[in-house]
C-alpha cells in the first residue's frame, strides 16, 4: 500500500473581461508542497502553477527540472506562463473571435491579432495534483460551464529541464512523440488543416534529439500534434523525454487529442530560480490540449470538461525506449597523424577528414580538402564536408525498401528520399576513439560507432568501425567494416572528402584534369538510380581519357554528381578508380579501392560557404571521389546486393596516393555556376512570379477595372539578367537595407568597417547583399486557400563585414481577396548583429512598360521623414513633412511637386503610430487610368519612398526601356543608418531574440 498526496486548486469564473486581478483582495498567494520520498513538487495558487519538481538523477544527485521563479512575486508577471495552467482557451485564437450559437464573441487579443491563452458563460474550474506510487504525478483538469455553452480547453504549461532546470539548453534531449500528424500553422495559428510527420523536422514517432533538426525551424518546435489513438477521452501513450548525462526520463499519458510541443524559443533573458537567467531553448513544454484555434473551426462543448495528465519521472540507466544512449558523449576532438611532410587530420565528429597537407612541385605545403577550423563547425557540416556517411550511403528512392518481406521506411532528407543515411546518419554522430597509434611506422587510427536497431529507421544493431592508416611515402589507405548484429540491413559507408589539389583556398577545381576507370555510369531521374547501366561513350560523363573537369560542365546543368560502374569484375578485389591532376601545383592524387562503384561529385551546392581560415567555398570549389556499393540497390534487385547478414562484416577499402609531376596541360576554364530558378503562385486573378536570385518578385498580374490583366512590377525576361542588375528590381534586400553612412558602426565597443560599395557608404548590404545571392526555396506550397513560397539564405558572420551568422528567410504568400503578405524572419546564430530587410519592388499600377508614374495618387500615413544629406544618408533628425513636398497625408501626384525635390523622392517616412510591431496602414497608391489601387499594411517604422530616380536606359521585360520615374518603391523598413543614430530605433537583433519584418498588400480597383 501506498499513501496518495494530493492538492486540490479550484476556482469560480464570473467575470470574463477583466484586465488587472488585485490579488490584495483575493486568497493569500503562497506556495504549497507535495513529498513522497525524495520526490517533491511544489505549487502556487497563482495559475495553479507548477513552481518545481525535484528529482534524482542516476547517481542520487537531487535537482529540480523545471523553469520557475524563486517568489511568488515572480509569477504575478509570469508573462512566460511559467508552470501555470492556462484557459479558459489555451493556445491561440485566429483573430481573437468565434461564433457560437450565432454570436460572434470578441475576445481580448495578448499575440498580435490573436488570443494567446485567454467567453461566454460562468466556468467552475478544478486542477488537482496527486503524487501516485513511485515518481508519478497526476493532473486533473475539471472545468464545468454554469451557465452558456462555452469552448474549454485547458493546458498544463511547464517548461522542462530534465537536466536541471539551471543546466543550460535542453537541445541535446532525446524526445519521442506518439503522434503522426500534426495542426499546421501560419504565424502560429493552425490553418484547419490536418498534415503527416512523415517526412518533415516534426516527425518524432522515433526518439530525435530534438536540437538534430532544430535549425530547419525558425522559431524552433511550436507546433500540435495529433495523438495517435481514437478520439475517446482515454489514456493514451503521449510522449517520452530523455536527458543522457543526468539519466532522467519523463514519460506523459493523457485523455487530451493534442500535445502542444514546445523548445521555449522566446525566452529571453527571464531571470528565474537562483538568479539564473533562462535563455531560448532552456526548456520544454509538453502542453496535452484540445486542437488550438478550434473554437474557430470545430469547438467541442462540453457540459463538463475533463482532462487527465500522468506524468512519470524516473532515472533511467538502460532505457528499452532509448537505445544506446550513452552516459557520457564524447568528447569532439582533433586527431593527427604524420609522416614527414604527410600530414592527415581527423575529428571524431563523422569519423572525418578535416585536413590533407602535402607538398606540391616546389615543395611548398598546403592542404588540400576542404573543411572548417574549429570541431564546433563540424556540428552543423550540411555538405558533409570530409565525413564517412553511412549506414546507406547515396540516395534511397522514396525512402523505403523491402527487405523480406517487410517494408521499412526511412526518415526523408532529400525530398521524398533518404539521403547519406538520413538526416542524423553515420556523419553527424560523435564516434569513439578505438585505437590510434599516431608514433609507429605506419600510424593510424581507428573510430568506432555503434548503430542502433531502428535509427533513422533502419533494422538491426550495427557495430561499425573506419580505420585510417598512413603507408609509405604519401599514401593513405581508408578501411571501412560493418558488422550486423541482429538482423539483416543494408550498408554502404562513403568517404566524403572535398579535394582541391590547388589548395583548399584556391578557387574551383574546373581546370582539373580527372580520369575515371569506368566505361560505364548509373543513370537517374532527379538524382535517384533508376536501375539502368549505360555507357559513358558519346557522354559528357566519358573520363576513360583525361579530360578537365570544366570542359563539359555547360552541359550538365548541376555539374557532376554522377556514380560510375568501375571496369572489372565486382571481386571485392582492389582495382583504380580514379586520378586527380592539376597543373599549377602539379599535384596528383590516385585513387583505388575494392568497392564496384565511384561517384564524382563537382560540388555544385556549395554555396558562400565559410570554411577554414574563413575563406568562402563556392560552386565547384572542390571535388569528390565516393567509393561505394552501387545507390539506390536496395530498390534495384539487378543490382550487387548491400545487404548485410548478421554474422557477416561489411569491408570497404581505400586507397589514396599523392605525388607530383611536370605535364603542360592545356586549361579550360568555364564557369559554373548554380541555376537561378523561377517560381510561380497565382490566387484568382492575381499571380506573382518570383526568383531564387535575391528572393525576388519578377512579375505580379493584376487586372484593371475593365479586368485587364497586366504587369505591374518592373523586371527582365532572362533570369540571369538579375545578376548583372545595380537597381535591386524585385528583390530581398539586406543584412541592413537602405544606407550606413562611411560604411561602418560601433556595436558593443567594436567598430565593424563594411564593404563600401556607393561611394564611402554602404547600400542594401553591401557588394554582395541578400538581393545578390541564391535563395533556397524551403517550402513551396501552389495549392489550396493560402498557397505560398518560403525562401531561405544563410549568411556567413563576417559577411560584407556585418558580425555573426544569420539564418534569414522570407515567406510570400496569396491568401483572400487579391491580398499579398511577405513575412520576412531572421535569426542572429551567434552574435548581435543589425538586421534590417526591405522589400525592393518597383511598383507602376499602370503596367511595368506604361511610361512613367508621375499621376500616380499617393496617400502616406507618415507625419514625418528621416531628413538627409547630399549622400541621402540621414542627419538624425525627425522633421513634420506638413508645409514641404514629402506632405503625403492626403492623396498627391507624385508629379504634382516633385521638381521641388532634387531628382525626385527618395526618402524615409516614420509611419504614424507606436512602434509596438503591430501592423499599420503605410500607403495608398492609385493609377487613375487603370483605376488599379494598392494598399500596404506593415508593423515596421518606416517606409522608404523611391520614384525611380536611378533608373536610366535600363532594358527591361519585351524590351522596354525603362527611364527616370518609371515605378515607384515602397519599401518598409527600420530607419536608415539607425545603426549611427542612438535616436532612432534600433535594428540591433541578439541571439534568442528573432527579426521580423511583416507586410500586407491588398489589390483592388475603383
């Protein structure tokens, strides 16, 4: 028998809209404690809030694992909602409004448009806590409505550290979920719609850890997740969360058919327990719920509301849920071996090559891979950059397979196929150190990394193990062995090393000579194999004979990313592939291996990539050499099997010898680079184009009164033309749009020099800004109510001489009536850095190639400007326009007083109204000819107003030529040089805390 300890906190809802509760009037605020052994959980009556939880870890150690304040004080301005139960409506509410029973009820919005956790009716409200056996804590949420029909829906809002809630991010956590399908959103709010995991950042139906795909996520995990499991207020298996170092595991049942997950991004500097100050990410919510925003969809009423939460803390030591989790990780590190002027060095992170050092012609050193300086930059190696992947190298059409007779399917990485392993394959995990002997005569080193049954959704145990070993005078050899421990799988490890035989730093490896020893290659559609073998004769892909590796590319639209059938037989037998020679440094490097296939990679997708001594690796900067068992062979069964049996071992050897050589070959030098892509979205009438230069609007169709369609948005036909352009038509412009007066700043003591590239200042970002460079597109949706486009850019610390790295992406998207929003966000990664982005289109209602837009009406609502000087870089002041010609309050021509400005208008306006980051009118612009009309919403300050003075003899879209005043551009924004000016408000964005920058723009006609 055991004693249940339990709390009972209720409380009776009369009144609903009441915006200060005097708590001097109400029950005495105080905490309260539930104990059994050395478990215990303390409460508060203020949100009948969970205030901490205190547990041991594997070794006794006690610790309280939840994020909390010290006082009751703290929790009157939980604004975080720190352990509290929220309702009446937890989550948010579109709009801040529902309708029931044919009344539309108003709520009070706390998140922008929105209800955050805020009816109808009087609701009688009961939370109890119960301590049950051994370290299990119950929550019962009753709440019964007195008197109308009335949405409930109540969340249990802690924020978990199982490590500790002062012991830092919980980014390293393993998190398993019970649930495939989740309620997608826009800007948080849940679209109605119902989506799979499969295939996505969200999918946890197999323990993650959770910081494995964070990066992929703005705003980190904020999303519902549907249980799986009938809808029958019954228990169910919610989630399961591990913590590795301390043991603690946390296991969550519940009657609910939600569960909110949540990596606590917005918090930011909350002074908490101890003093300690809780950063993004230090916690996670695990919030069951009733689907958010469903009283705006479909409401579940509810005479009584009843939700039941078990909660179940325990250390584990050797988890049946979480296999081979280890104790303690280790440590990532540098390893070295030498012999003479040979040196090779290696990280445990992906058991990799980080750095090739051998002499050229001349003697001279220098290495000859790709990589980064520092191991920390390994954790976030995208591109694989010298690293053994596994455990199926190449890419896994559709993800699955079939192998006797079960179908496995696979965790997605590259479309809809599985790619090097998955998105945590044998390259990102910390391999262990078995044995290195870096003094004897031929040193080496050997890593060592075990494979779980099931990870990334392949069967069995795997032990697998790469031994590199430095033979003779510049040779090395790579061993490569897999053994299956349980159950058959499929493996096919790959070396990954980026050669540049020039040097890591020297520019691309176009005018390298390559041979392949292969009269045959694997066709494939989008990438994947198709199973067919065809010869090389007649092809761009034929090396039988030296050829330079630029001389074809033209040809091939991403380069080389080819795998080639090495001639011989497939005995396992060491055979050459390949040789690398480049002519500067007479450098060259032979290949051979035992494996059937090599795969030559040009390194198309590198791309601005900050590599070692913080040189910049682009397209074509190195080149790959995979040996490997043929891709895809799992789906083609004509194909040398790669299944592995228990019992039996995988063997891949390599083998790499460095020389030089005087040899005059002739160069051909083609560049190459990424293709620029163009994508569409059209909504009714309207449609808009967009280019991955610059994130760029090329063309939006709008009609006119009389329903003409026509092209309001200045532009090219030739995507390419978009490289060559100096008026940003279209794009993204940034890290910092507009001016930085003398092309520099002061920012935390530190004064950062720009690239200058408008005289002595700089402009929207320098020579190279956001509206220069390739976006990817990360998500693009062409159908259904809101269809939309998101492009993503990650820009480099140090990048045109701004500090940090920024992860920035913009989203457009059609939605109602003609309507246009452009949500741009964007993350400081590791350093304060100014951010401010502006949306660059140049706008002529009348069409792109209508003349100019001088009788276009415009209506600012902006009281003052930023006045400048001759540079138009602002003075620091903030004059009224009333009495001048920028007065815009009421509609204008733009041609009215526009020769009382010197070469037109080209300045920022302070749009009326608090700085509060809520949307509001800018600017009405009206074409009396078309009768076309434009509105545009923003949340930011200002707006700059540009009528094309720039534009010069610029040939654009059928040929028009376009000249002064051909558009106009409304580009909102922070305040130019606010980076100089401590008056104006600050575009300073810190790690934790995101940017963003919304606008809405509404077409119509009158």
């Amino acid at each position: 028998m055991f004693k249940i300890f339990f709390l009972v906190l209720a409380v009776a809802v009369v009144c609903i809209d009441i915006s200060v509760a005097k708590l001097e009037h109400g029950p005495k605020v105080k905490f309260y404690e539930l104990q059994k052994g050395n478990f215990s959980v303390k409460f508060t009556n203020i949100g009948a809030s969970i205030v901490s939880v205190i547990l041991p870890d594997r070794k006794g150690k006690l610790a309280d694992v939840v994020l909390g304040f010290d006082s009751v004080k703290g929790y009157a301005n939980n604004t975080q909602h720190l352990g509290s139960i929220v309702g009446r409506v937890a989550n948010r509410i579109g709009g801040a409004k529902f309708t029931l029973n044919g009344i539309t009820y108003h709520l009070i919005a706390n998140d922008g448009n929105n209800t955050l956790h805020g009816f109808p009716g009087n609701v009688s409200v009961h939370v109890t806590y119960k301590l049950l056996g051994e370290q299990k804590l119950s929550v019962i949420m009753k709440a019964k409505a007195l008197n109308k029909a009335t949405p409930v829906n109540m969340v249990q809002h802690t924020y978990w550290n199982l490590g500790g809630h002062n012991s830092g991010n919980i980014l390293s956590n393993k998190v398993q979920l019970f649930a495939s399908h989740i309620t997608p959103t826009v800007q948080d709010v849940p679209t109605g719609e119902i989506a799979p995991v499969k295939d996505t950042p969200f999918d946890f139906l197999q323990p993650r850890v959770v910081g494995s795909r964070i990066n992929k996520l703005p705003s980190g995990y904020n999303i519902n997740y549907v249980i799986d499991g009938p809808n029958d207020h019954k228990m169910k298996k919610v989630a399961v969360v591990y913590e590795a170092k301390s043991g603690r595991m946390m296991k969550l049942w519940s009657n609910a058919p939600g569960v909110q997950f949540y990596t606590s991004y917005w918090l930011n500097d909350v002074k908490g327990k101890g003093g300690y100050v809780y950063g993004s990410s230090a916690g996670l919510c695990l919030e069951t719920q009733g689907f958010p925003d469903a009283a705006v969809t479909t409401v579940s009423l509810w005479p009584v509301s009843f939700q039941i939460v078990i909660i179940e803390l325990r250390v584990e030591t050797d988890s049946h849920v979480f296999i081979d989790v280890s104790v303690s990780v280790p440590e990532v590190k540098f390893y070295e071996l030498k012999q003479g002027d040979f040196s090779v060095k290696f990280t445990n992170r992906g058991a990799s090559i980080v750095s090739v050092i051998v002499p050229d012609r001349k003697g001279n050193l220098a290495d000859v891979v790709l990589g980064y300086d520092t191991v920390e930059e390994y954790a976030n190696n995208t591109q694989h950059l010298g690293s053994v992947l596994g455990r199926l190298a190449g890419r896994v059409g559709g993800a699955k397979f079939t192998l006797n007779g079960i179908t496995y399917h696979l965790i997605a990485n590259d479309g809809n196929n599985t790619l090097h392993g998955g998105p945590n394959g044998f390259g990102d995990m910390i391999w262990r150190v078995s044995k290195y002997d870096k003094d004897g005569r031929d040193p080496y080193i050997t890593f060592a990394y075990q494979s779980f049954d099931g990870e990334q959704r392949f069967p069995g145990n795997l032990s697998v193990y790469v031994t590199y070993k430095l033979l003779g005078e510049q040779k090395l050899s790579v061993i490569m062995k897999a053994k299956a421990l349980n159950k058959p799988t499929p493996v096919s490890m790959i070396l990954h090393t980026y050669w540049n035989l020039g040097g890591h730093n020297s520019g691309n490896i176009l005018s390298n000579k390559v041979q392949i020893f292969a009269s045959r290659f694997l066709p494939t559609i989008k990438d994947v194999a198709t199973g067919e073998i065809s010869p090389v004769k007649g092809t761009p892909f034929d090396f039988l004979q030296p050829h330079v590796v630029g001389s074809r590319t033209s040809k091939l639209p991403n380069g080389y990313n080819v795998n080639y059938v090495i001639d011989g037989p497939n005995d396992q037998k060491m055979k050459m592939a390949a040789v690398a020679y480049e002519a500067k440094s007479g450098r060259v490097m032979k290949l051979w291996t035992n494996a059937p296939v090599v795969e030559l990679y040009t390194s198309y997708w590198l791309n601005n990539l900050k590599g070692k001594g913080g040189y910049f690796y682009q397209s074509s900067a190195g080149l790959c050499f995979e040996t490997q068992s043929f891709p895809n062979a799992v789906n083609h069964p004509n194909f040398p099997s790669v299944i592995v049996n228990p019992g039996k071992t995988y063997k891949h050897y390599m083998l790499y010898e460095f020389s030089t050589k005087c040899v005059d070959v002739s160069v051909a030098k083609i560049a190459h680079e990424p293709e620029i892509k163009a994508y569409e979205l059209k909504k009714g009438s309207l449609s808009v184009k967009f280019s991955t230069w610059g994130a760029s609007i090329t063309s939006l169709f709008v009609p006119d009164k009389q329903g003409k369609v026509a092209d309001v948005v200045l532009g090219y036909d030739n995507l390419n033309d978009y490289k060559t352009d100096k008026v940003y038509f279209g794009a993204t412009v940034g890290r910092v749009a507009n001016r930085i007066g003398g092309a520099k700043f002061t920012l935390n003591g530190t004064t950062y020099k720009l690239v200058a590239n408008e005289g002595k200042n700089i402009l929207h970002g320098g020579k190279i800004g956001f509206g220069d460079v390739i976006w990817r597109v990360k998500k693009f949706k062409q159908d259904g109510p809101a269809p939309y486009i998101t492009f993503a850019y990650r820009s480099a610390d140090g990048e045109q001489g701004f500090p940090g790295a920024v992860a920035a992406s913009v989203t457009y998207m059609l939605y109602g009536n003609q309507k246009l929003s452009v949500i741009m966000k964007a993350r400081a990664l590791n350093k304060a850095t100014p951010i401010n982005l502006a949306q660059h289109t140049y706008w002529n209602l009348g069409g792109h190639n209508s003349g100019d837009i001088l009788k276009n009406r415009v209506q600012l609502f902006a009281s003052h400007i930023t006045p400048t000087d001759d540079e138009l870089i602002p003075t620091g002041k903030i004059d009224p326009v009333k009495g001048t010609p920028f007065d815009f309050l009421k509609p204008h021509t733009v041609g009215s007083r526009i020769d009382k400005v010197p070469k037109g208008y080209d300045i920022n306006y302070a749009v009326d109204g608090p700085n509060d980051r809520k949307l509001k009118k800018v600017a009405k612009v009206h074409d009396p000819k078309s009768g076309r009309l434009m509105k545009l919403w923003s949340d930011q300050p200002g707006v700059q107003f540009y009528t094309g003075n720039m534009l010069k003899d610029v040939k654009g879209k059928g040929g028009f030529v376009y000249g002064p005043h051909a558009a106009l551009c409304l580009e909102t924004q922070g305040f130019p040089d606010a980076v100089n000016h401590p008056n104006f408000p600050s575009v300073i964005v810190n790690p934790g805390k995101p940017y963003t920058h919304f606008m809405l723009f509404q077409f119509s006609t009158k």
